[in-house]
C-alpha cells in the first residue's frame, strides 16, 4: 500500500533461477510464448546479464519485446513472468555509488524489498546500450 502522492511505478515481475527481478513494465513493447525462434533481435536474458557459467534452466520461456524508439527491436527471453504490479518509487534502494559501474554494466539499477525477498530492478534499455552499443 503508498501513501497519497507517492509516485507510483509499474513493474514486470519475473524470476530465473530462485532470483527475483523487475522492470518497469513502460519499457515493454509486448509479450509473447517462446515458441523456439532464433533471429538477430532476440536474446536470452541470463547471458545479457551476465550469469556466467552457471547452468540455468528456463521452466516457462517468454518473450519480452522492448520499447527502443527508432533504434532496432529488441527482444529478451525471460522466465517465470509472475505479475506487473505498482509500487512506491519510495520503497526502492539505488544501488551505492561505488557499486554502480558493475550493476549498470548489466542493466540493475535498483532493489526492491518484496515479501521477505529482494528483486533486482532491471533497465532493459540500458541493458541493450551496455551489450549492443552498435544497434544504437
């Protein structure tokens, strides 16, 4: 619940291997099943943000198109699409300064405390820049 006057954000919420992100659902074009494509616009999102090696596996793959103004579509394969709900931009935690360069090399630019857990917001758009600066 936000108190009155609270500047109120709306936020896909997903969730890939146990952990919880979230990006403001404005930057969403549309979204869609996976249905096993494979084109030049299309990503999967634990190699954007750098998982590593770590082995994921995607139980409910879905394609997220994202709002890029006049440079080229660009589309994201998330997992676990749970809700798009708003919340108070007051009950989000920037990251600190000195952290800042590592996190907005993978798009996170914020924490958000939800249910005993906590979601890592992620800018797509910047994620885009980060990982395809030529597309821009």
């Amino acid at each position: 619940m936000t108190a009155a006057g609270d500047i109120q954000i709306d936020l896909l919420l997903f969730s890939l291997c146990g952990i919880h992100f979230g990006v403001d659902a404005g930057q969403v074009a549309g979204i869609e099943l996976y249905a096993g494509e494979q084109n030049d616009d299309l990503f999967w999102f634990h190699e954007e943000i750098g998982f590593g090696d770590r082995s994921v596996r995607y139980s409910a793959p879905t394609v997220v198109t994202i709002r890029t103004g006049s440079a080229p579509r660009y589309r994201l394969i998330i997992d676990k699409m749970e809700d798009i709900a708003a919340f108070s931009q007051n009950d989000i935690r920037l990251f600190p300064e000195l952290l800042e360069r590592f996190t907005l090399r993978n798009g996170l630019w914020g924490i958000l405390p939800r249910n005993g857990s906590m979601v890592l917001l992620v800018d797509f758009k910047q994620l885009s820049k980060e990982r395809h600066p030529d597309r821009f």
